[in-house]
C-alpha cells in the first residue's frame, strides 16, 4: 500500500449509483469500450467510455445499476467526452462492473 490518503481526500470523491440507459459502440477507441449514457437522478444524465466488452453484452448492460465517480472533469476519449468513471474490480484484464445489491434511487451517494 504505497499510497496513504487521509479522511478528508476521500470525502471529495463524489461516488454515486446510476443506471445506464443507452450503450453504443466505440470504435474510435484504441481498446475495445462501450459507450454508455447513466442515468444519476437529480445530477442528470452523464457520458462514460468503458473497456468492459469483454464480460458485458449491450443489452446487458441497459438498465443496470451501477458506480461511478461523478466529480471527475470532463475527459476526451478519442472523438467521445467522457463525464464520470464506471467503477469497476479487476481480475486479470476484466472488469467486473460495481453495483449496489438491491435497487435504489439513482443519485444515491456511495460512502
């Protein structure tokens, strides 16, 4: 563990459930992605690029809940803008997507 943070740095992660609500192609990205549209609730809809091809069908992906950084600046990804960052545990080169077990309102803070 090399690098210690204190309290007050994680507070100023802004984690929240969404659920995507659109999944597209991404074939200008230089590794295989998804383009995916999530839904935060009363944050609004925000754009997220995500390597996650591999595990994850598109219709899989509609209407599933998941966790994301919200509070990140806005980041180009080839030709796409990217406004959050999909949380996900990696095994090998997967990555297995973070959702809450049971359903909850969309915009609910992670903490």
């Amino acid at each position: 563990m090399d690098k210690i943070i204190t309290f007050e740095d994680f507070t100023k992660v802004d984690l929240r459930v969404g659920t995507i609500t659109e999944v597209n192609d991404f074939p200008n990205a230089r590794k295989p992605a998804y383009q995916l549209t999530i839904d935060f609730g009363d944050l609004g809809f925000k754009k997220s690029s995500a390597q996650i091809t591999t595990l994850y069908k598109k219709e899989e992906l509609l209407n599933r809940q998941i966790v994301a950084v919200v509070n990140f600046p806005t980041k180009q990804i080839a030709n796409f803008m990217s406004e959050c960052l999909v949380m996900g545990a990696v095994k090998e080169n997967d990555v297995f997507l973070l959702h809450p077990e049971t359903r909850v309102k969309n915009g609910a803070q992670v903490s």
